[in-house]
C-alpha cells in the first residue's frame, strides 16, 4: 500500500472517529480556559501565548491516544453495535491504531522532557488514568449500570488536564490554600461541562410502548436523563461566570454565556417533548457548541483580568 494511499485511509479514519476540527475545538478550549485560568492566581498578569502551544500539543495528541484506546476496550461490541464502522469492516485494523498509538505516545514523552519534570510527573499520572479508563478500572460491568459514575470515573482526567494546562502557566507549588480552593472549584466546574456534554452524547432514541423516547442508557426514564444533564451544564456554566466576572470584559461575555446556556435548555426542552433523531442530533451538536463556548468566553474574561 502506497503512502498516499495510507493516509487517504487515516484521514477517513479520523473523519469518522476522530473529526479533527471538532477535537481541535475541543482540546483548545478546554487547555485555553485552564491556562488562563491561572491569571487569577498569579502575581502577574502576563500572558504568553507561545507557551501554550507546547502543552496544547500533547493534549491533543492524548486524545488521539485516548480514542484508540477506546476502540481497543469496545472493539468487541461495536463490531456489533456499529458494523458500519472501518474498524469493524477491518478496512482500518487495531495493528494499525497501535502504530499511530505508539508514535504518539513517543511525541508526548519527548514534549514533556522539553517542557520540564513537572509537565513530565503530571503527564504520567494522566497516562496512568487513562490506562486505568482503557481496562475500565478492573470492574466494567458494575460501571455499566451506573451511567453517571461511569462517566464520572472517566471525564476525572479532566480536572487533570486543567492541573497540567495551569502548570504551564504558573508554579503549583506556590498556590496558597484560597488558591487552591478556588482552583479546585475551576475544575469541578470543568468536569462537570464536559459530563454534560456526555451525557447528552450517549442520549438514544428507544422504544417504549407505541411511542419513541430519548432515554441516556441506565436511566429510568427520561427526565432523569435529562435532570442530570442540565445539573451539570448550570453548575458548571455558574461557577465559570462567577469566577470569572472580575474580567474586564466580565459583564458582556457573561451576558453571552447566559444567551448560549438559554439556547442550551430551550434545545433540551425540544427534545424532550419531542424526541426525534433530528433533535436528537441537535442537542448534542447544541450541547458541545455550548461547552466549547462557555470555555472560550471564560478564557476571554480570564485574560483580561
């Protein structure tokens, strides 16, 4: 098989399952907001871009190696559930992930030793989670009834991504006890976006009676499907608008995240009274377009602190 050929099909590959633009929003915003975040702690305010590309770089790569990891663990199940699917057509085999898997794990090892031990010591604990996420932490079918703990246990390495993005900004070791705090609201606050943001992903169309219902598996019914999503989206939208309303710009990109979160929930109630494929898959565009907004108008206050 030709170069070009090769990459022809990673490139397909990726569109179907790990769309790069989509992923590049994703990682920017979230590694964005948790740098800037540390405008709020530091002595100074100065911010040099420069210095996130670096970080930036292996946290996307950690995410193409966390998507082959995933295609390892279900690999059984989605050659059942998702026939149509390369992997499971074995146009694309796991031999083939393992290459790209292994090469860039070797790009984010040889990032790190050049942004230094503590970038290095944070990388590996993240590696170590997601080694723990890829064996579903040794009990997978205890996991797979309790939805939320399920999602739970594997969007931690988030707050762990936040840790890692801040380190680039400023010297952990020298936050005092408000500062850590106030981080660790940050992160709550993070982890519990992006478990929105999943919780309306693993949303399905179901059977039930003569009717159709969007249910997220595990849950009784809807609503509760539902009431856990929206929790997570108005704690999280909150405490990043209130930790970042001393921005300059505070009051104009809060006003805009308050008109993005209003969207938010007028998509849910959509759906819920509607549950279709159409709203279906608009929610969950909505739901992302929501997350990834609410993290790039906070990073924009954080800034201007």
């Amino acid at each position: 098989m030709s170069g070009f050929t090769k990459f022809k099909k990673y490139k397909r590959y990726a569109n179907e399952r790990f769309p790069l633009r989509v992923y590049g929003i994703y990682t920017a915003s979230l590694y964005f907001v948790s740098y800037l975040f540390g405008n709020t702690l530091a002595a100074t305010p100065d911010t040099d871009f420069t210095n996130m590309v670096p970080g930036f770089a292996v946290i996307f790569l950690f995410f193409i190696q966390l998507r082959i990891f995933d295609e390892h663990k279900d690999f059984e199940s989605d050659c059942i559930e998702h026939p149509d699917r390369m992997l499971s057509k074995g146009e694309i085999t796991l031999k083939e992930l393992r290459t790209v898997m292994y090469a860039v794990i070797a790009l984010e090892v040889a990032i790190n030793l050049f942004l230094g031990v503590i970038q290095l010591a944070l990388w590996g604990i993240i590696f170590l989670w997601s080694l723990l996420m890829l064996k579903e932490f040794f009990c997978p079918d205890f996991l797979k009834k309790k939805p939320t703990l399920y999602i739970f246990s594997h969007q931690m390495v988030i707050p762990m991504i936040c840790l890692y993005a801040l380190s680039g900004r400023i010297e952990l070791y020298s936050l005092g006890r408000y500062s850590v705090v106030l981080m660790l609201v940050f992160m709550s606050a993070c982890i519990c976006l992006t478990m929105s943001m999943e919780h309306a992903r693993k949303i399905r169309l179901v059977p039930i009676g003569k009717e159709m219902s969007a249910f997220t598996p595990g849950r009784s019914n809807r609503l509760a499907g539902f009431s856990v999503s929206m929790l997570l989206a108005v704690f999280g939208w909150a405490v990043l608008m209130i930790t970042s309303i001393s921005g300059n710009t505070g009051a104009v990109l809060n006003i805009a995240g308050a008109i993005l979160f209003a969207f938010y929930v007028l998509k849910g109630a959509v759906l819920y009274r509607n549950p279709e494929p159409v709203k279906i898959k608009e929610f969950k565009s909505f739901s992302m377009i929501f997350v990834f907004g609410i993290f790039i108008l906070s990073g924009i206050n954080f800034y201007f602190v």
